[in-house]
C-alpha cells in the first residue's frame, strides 16, 4: 500500500509511473489527497477543542473553589456542548479514513523506474539466457505422456480424488518431487536463508499485509466457515510473520525460506497451454523471503536473482530471465524478473520463478519497519521474494529435456537426494 505521504509528496511521479502498469491513477489520486486534507482539517479542529475542553475542565475546579458556582456551572455546559462537537468530529474523521483506506488500497504499487512499458508479456524484455536447448529425436514424448509411461504422476486419480488439477505424484516421481524440494532447501540455507514450515491456511489481515486481499481473493480457495484462506504461496505466512514488527538495524539482513504446497484457483484455466503439470489448483513450492532496509534492497534483488540462476544452473536446464514490463507485474511489486526453463518436446518455454521487490508497499499494509539507530525513528522496511523454485514446470522441464531410449537421466546434483540416476 501506498503511503499518503508518498503521494502527497510525489503526485506527478506516483500518476505518470503508475501509466507504466496502464493504470490510470489521475482521478483517484485526487480524491485521496482531497480526503486526505479533510481528515488532516478535522483533526486539527478537534485538537484544538479538545486543548480547549481540557483548560475550561482546570478553570471548572478553581471556579468551584472561588464560589463561582454560575461560572462553573457554565464552563461545565460549555465542555459538555465541546464534547459533543469532539464526538461528531470523531464520526467525521471515523468515515473519511474509512473511505481514504477503501481508496488508498485500490491503487497498485508505483513501478520502479526501470521498469518497462508495456502492456502484455510479449512486452518483456529478455535478460539473459544460458543452457543448452536439447535437440529431442521425433519420438520423444512430452511430460505427461513419460509421467504416464514410467507411471510417476496419475492425473486422472487426482482427478478422482479431488478434481482436474491435484495429481497424484507415485513411486520415483514422488521421490523426484520429494528430492528437488530438499535441494532446494538445501541450497538456500547454504546461502545463508533460515528455514520455515508456516502454516498452509492464513487469516484475512495476512491475506491483506502481503497483497492478495482484496487483490486477488477470486483466486484463492476460501475456508467459509472459519474465514481462512489456502495459501496461494509460502510468501503470504513467512511475511506475515514480520506483522506489526518492529526490527533493529542489526536485524538485517533477514532471509528466510519455506517449502508449502500451494493452492491456486486459476478459474477458466483450459486447453493445452495447461495440460500436465503447466498450470495445477495444488502444487509444491520453494520460496525465499528477504526484509532489507530501503539502500539496499535493490543489490538483495540482484542477489536472489544470481541465487536463483546458480540453482538452475546446477539442474542443467537451458533458462532466460525476463524483465517484466508495466502490464504484466502484479499488483504489489515495483520490480520483478521471471525465470523461465526450456520444455523440449512442448517447444515452449515455462515459467518457473518470480523474484521481486516489493519496497515499502507489503511492509506499510503489514506496519513493518525498524528502528533507526541514529535518529531512533521508525522507518518502513523493503521486502522481496521469490521462487526458488516451483516444482511443476521443473519437473515436465526435467522429464522432457532428459529423456533417452534408456530411460530419464537425472541431473547429478538431485542424484544423492533421489537414490537413483536413471527412471525407467
């Protein structure tokens, strides 16, 4: 979320960057700074009654004292008729911040100034590559066909167990899936991440300090009665845990890192974009969770991105990270890149990581700030977060790119993790 103070200070930049998302903020800008001087307006009004009912309630007793008891009498009156007026001002001010909030948290936050323009993801720009594209013989297969062939994932139970979208991972496919997880962790706390298992559930102040709500709540399944939320990404919970913190200077840098399954909607997902593992209602995933201080976010960006790459990297997969353009950000970050690996019998490339910084945008919704050492003052924290990694798209990415007549090689790193080299 936005600070007023931001926007009061930056108007023109906030209404032009946020043109970058195609996001006209012109209108409601406007109407956030007027409410905005109208509640800054009824404080000052109400302070200054209150500053007058609290002098006339210390002249009330020496007029008592004096014998003055008409005086008293209507001193008394007068602070009862300033109560009142201090009580509609406080309904006043009550029903802007209300109205002010309802409108502040409409608006998206403001790209930084690298970010390109552009409207859709053909719109990116392309980064860097690296890897080696394999070149597949005609009878190669794509993943859901070799998933079927070597019997490591059951679509069609999952199916039968919940609906299209949850598969049913057997025999070394769970193993596979079980082993990139634990490489993952395992790479991240090598890198200095601290290990979390949060909650798979989250309240709706959790949903709301870190973006999804009211963003994206048609995109989360919903616990009705209880109100929870199934998290779309172990993103939401780790952040969370920072809520209504406030850190030391000595706290930073705080990394943290959590492998959840993860729970998407994704309503009027269909065709063949989506077949196999390309796009689940459940999957696994590794993030990484960084809080920095605002000098420095931007070289922690670049240091989960290079982190982020070593992995891929390690898994032999050919990889290009892409700088996102205005239009097809989220709503919460002002900077994000993509990495996405090569599906060789799909001939496609699939996404599988989105590290982004946020700046102060989760951190002002979540009140998460530290404490200066200087000035002792309480400033708003940077968070940043990432894939590191999403395991579909990583595995039909393995299956596909590694498979031979004698079976699936498995990369040699994931070897001590899965006890074998070759699925077949």
């Amino acid at each position: 979320m936005l600070t007023i103070n931001f926007l009061r200070e930056n108007t023109k930049l906030a209404i032009e960057r946020l043109k970058v998302k195609n996001f006209d903020a012109q209108s409601i800008i406007t109407v956030i700074l007027g409410l905005d001087q109208q509640r800054r307006d009824i404080q000052t009004e109400s302070d200054s009654l209150q500053a007058e009912m609290n002098q006339l309630s210390k002249e009330i007793g020496n007029l008592f004292k004096q014998g003055k008891q008409t005086e008293a009498n209507e001193a008394k009156e007068k602070t009862t008729s300033l109560k009142d007026k201090i009580k509609d001002l406080t309904t006043r001010l009550d029903e802007v911040n209300s109205e002010l909030n309802s409108l502040i948290v409409q608006l998206p936050n403001v790209p930084h100034e690298s970010v390109p323009a552009g409207k859709t993801a053909d719109d990116n720009l392309e980064v860097r590559t690296g890897g080696a594209i394999p070149v597949l013989t005609d009878e190669a297969l794509p993943h859901w066909d070799l998933a079927a062939k070597y019997n490591l994932i059951d679509f069609e139970l999952g199916n039968k167990l919940t609906g299209s979208g949850f598969p049913v991972y057997i025999g070394q496919g769970a193993r596979l899936q079980r082993a990139l997880i634990n490489f993952f962790l395992d790479e991240n706390l090598k890198a200095g991440y601290t290990e979390y298992l949060p909650p798979f559930m989250v309240n709706e102040d959790s949903g709301f300090g870190t973006g999804q709500l009211p963003d994206k709540e048609g995109q989360m399944y919903h616990v009705g009665l209880d109100n929870f939320y199934l998290i779309p990404t172990a993103e939401v919970p780790v952040t969370n845990i920072f809520r209504d913190v406030v850190l030391n200077e000595s706290d930073f840098p705080v990394k943290c890192t959590a492998y959840t399954p993860c729970f998407r909607r994704e309503a009027g997902s269909y065709g063949k974009d989506v077949r196999g593992l390309n796009r689940l209602h459940q999957f696994d995933k590794v993030e990484i969770v960084q809080l920095r201080k605002p000098d420095d976010s931007y070289l922690a960006l670049e240091e989960m991105v290079s982190h982020v790459e070593a992995i891929v990297k390690k898994l032999g997969l050919p990889y290009r990270i892409i700088k996102l353009c205005g239009g097809d950000m989220s709503f919460t970050s002002a900077l994000t890149y993509d990495f996405e690996v090569f599906s060789a019998a799909q001939k496609r490339w699939l996404e599988v990581s989105s590290v982004s910084n946020f700046e102060s945008f989760q951190a002002n919704r979540l009140k998460l700030r530290y404490r200066n050492n200087e000035t002792k003052k309480t400033i708003l924290a940077h968070t940043l977060n990432g894939s590191s990694l999403a395991l579909p798209r990583i595995v039909a990415s393995l299956l596909e790119n590694n498979q031979t007549a004698e079976g699936i090689k498995i990369p040699e790193v994931l070897v001590p993790y899965t006890g074998f080299s070759l699925i077949k």
